[in-house]
C-alpha cells in the first residue's frame, strides 16, 4: 500500500466531493486492506504518479467510505475512477496497468 505522504488518502465523501472539484485529471482508487490486487498494482500507481505530474491521485478503502464506493458504482476492487475537470468519465476496475494509462491519456 502506498503511505499517506505519497498518495493522500480519503476519509469521507467531504474530502472525496472537494477532491474532484479539480480542474484537470483527479483518479480516484478505491482500494480494501485485504485486496491482493491493490497491493500488486501499488508500485505501478507509484510510477504513474510520477510520470503525470499533473494528475491528482487518491485512495480510498471501499469499507471505510462505503457512501463514496455507492456514488461511484465500485463493486471490485481496486477500481480506478478518472475525472475531468470534476466530471467522471471512465473507470478500469481491477490491476490494469496499462488500461489505466490510455484511460487518462484520454483525459489529458
């Protein structure tokens, strides 16, 4: 899991609305502390905060913000939920490395 320094984490749908409300490319992943997935596309996540530094990513744990999972319709984890300018457009669920790339290539 990445730490709270590297990635900020969301701890309540406040913090997830003021998140998206962001001009440019917010992703959103929603992740759960037992998720085997998660922990095997964490250092991929980590090279896709540095490669775009103009994106905004955060994480969230599905259990602990079940009212954010609601709104965004996440079922699996992780899910990778992508917005534009506050606007969702696309989500990949699951450890898609490259998925993940297009999808916010799409958005820049």
């Amino acid at each position: 899991m990445a730490t709270a320094s590297e990635i900020p984490v969301l701890h309540s749908k406040a913090e997830y609305l003021k998140a998206v409300m962001y001009e440019g490319v917010t992703i959103l992943e929603g992740t759960a502390t037992w998720c085997q997935n998660c922990k095997v596309i964490a250092p991929e996540v980590q090279k896709m905060v540095a490669e775009y530094p103009d994106v905004k990513f955060y994480l969230y744990d599905v259990e602990e913000c079940e009212d954010i999972a609601h709104e965004l319709g996440v079922s699996q984890m992780p899910t990778f939920s992508i917005f534009k300018d506050g606007d969702i457009q696309e989500g990949v669920t699951g450890a898609k490395p490259k998925e993940i790339r297009k999808a916010i290539e799409g958005c820049l």
